[in-house]
C-alpha cells in the first residue's frame, strides 16, 4: 500500500509542470473568444419590376414625298429631307429575370421629344414661307436580352415603336401670318440596340442605351384655300443615346 502511494504521489509531481504549462501566465491576457460566423451576402439579382426615367438626345433623319390631288393644284407633288435633331426626356416601366448569368425582360417606355427642323423660304417681295417638322413624341415596346456580372449588366434590346411627327406650313407677308397647312401623324415601327446598366444599391440601378428607331409616317389633310388633298409620306430613322435611372422593386 505504502510503495502505491508513493507512485501516485510521484506521478502527480512529474504532471504538475505540464498543467501549469497549458494555464495562462499571471496577469496575462485572457483566453480570445471564438470568431464570431458572419453569413456571406446573397448574390445580387436583377430579377423584379422596376420604374424609371430618362434623358437624352435624339439626332433623327428625314424624307419626304407630298401630292396634291383634287383642286386646282390637283397633281403637284414635291419632297425633301433633312436632320431633326433635340432632346428626349420620358419614362419607362419593365420586368427582368435573372437566370443564373442570363437575364430576360419586357420594357416599355415612353419619351416627349424636342427634336424638329425648321426651313423658311422666300415667295415673292416681302413674303416668306416656312416649314416646320416636328417629332413631339416617340414611344418603344421591347424585350431585352443580356447577360449579369454581379452588379452590372449588358444587354441587347430590339422591338416595337411608335413615332408622332407633325408637318406645318405658315406664310408672312406684309406683317400677316397664315397657316397653310398643318399634318400629323401617329404611325408604328421598329427599333433596336442596347445598353449598360449597373446597380449601385439593392434597388436603384443606372444606365446608358443607344436605340436605333425607323419608322414610315403617312399623313393627309385638306389644302386650305385651294382645296383638294395632300398626303404626306415620310421615311424616318431616329437614333437615341440616353440616360436613366431605375428603382427595382425586391422579389
């Protein structure tokens, strides 16, 4: 019995320096506590609806072809062509959905437009006669296709659109002005292009597109004073390069 508790007394003298080895020293710094699990943030989607508005200019070429049946003047025909250049500003509404990097979307918008063109001609001592044509309004319908680097996104767009523009014609003379004649049109086309948009926030994103826009416009009105009929037919391309900010709303 006596040489069992002289073993165990030796053996907790041999283990007594390795225990106070593994105990922090006096006074020293305490044991660090385990590292907090921080969850990594979802990727971003670009999956939601979203509404917008945007800004920009539009640099549009035109020609035209007119004639005149009915009334004296019954057969006449004449044409032209020149640049509507000014700025657009309007809204737009869609939906995309994110499938891992591909995103899908409808988007629909709509622009007012300052674009227009003004030619003045003379007609004889002291009168002149100018024309004006107008582009006041221009619309799109379109799916856009692209593909989603986290943030940023590059996409292709091609659909529907529709194009106002108006023709007038007005004559001064001696101090008076009259109108001539005054067509407007609403008519439906085509248009394509693309963009870069990047989400700076959850739910705020910014873009720049260019759109391509074509349209054919045909117009008639009654030629005053004179009578008869004109009809007025127009090829017009439109190119828009414009801005725009967007609120995505969460999915």
């Amino acid at each position: 019995m006596k040489r069992i508790l002289i073993a165990s007394a030796l053996a907790l003298a041999a283990a007594a320096p390795a225990f106070a080895a593994d105990l922090p020293p006096p006074g020293g710094p305490p044991p660090r506590a385990p590292v907090a699990y921080v969850p990594a943030p979802p990727p971003f989607s670009w999956t939601g609806f979203y509404v917008g508005v945007n800004g920009g200019w539009g640099f549009a070429n035109g020609n035209t072809n007119a004639s005149i049946a009915g009334g004296p003047l019954t057969g006449a025909t004449g044409s032209g062509s020149g640049s509507l250049n000014g700025g657009i500003a309007g809204g737009q509404i869609g939906f995309n959905y994110q499938m891992n990097a591909l995103v899908v979307g409808f988007e629909g918008d709509i622009d007012w437009s300052g674009q227009s063109r003004t030619d003045t001609f003379g007609c004889g001592v002291g009168c002149t006669v100018s024309e004006t044509v107008k582009i006041p309004w221009l619309a799109t319908a379109r799916v856009r296709i692209g593909g989603a680097f986290d943030h940023a996104l590059v996409y292709a767009t091609g659909g529907a659109a529709w194009t106002n523009a108006s023709d007038s014609l007005t004559a001064s003379a001696l101090g008076v002005t009259a109108n001539l004649l005054s067509l407007s049109s609403t008519n439906t086309g085509w248009t394509a292009g693309g963009g870069v948009e990047y989400a700076f926030t959850d739910n705020w994103t910014a873009r720049i597109e260019y759109l391509y826009v074509q349209t054919n416009l045909t117009a008639s009105a009654a030629v005053p004073f004179a009578g008869g009929t004109i009809t007025e037919t127009a090829h017009l391309k439109d190119n828009l390069v414009r801005g725009g900010i967007n609120y995505k709303f969460s999915f």
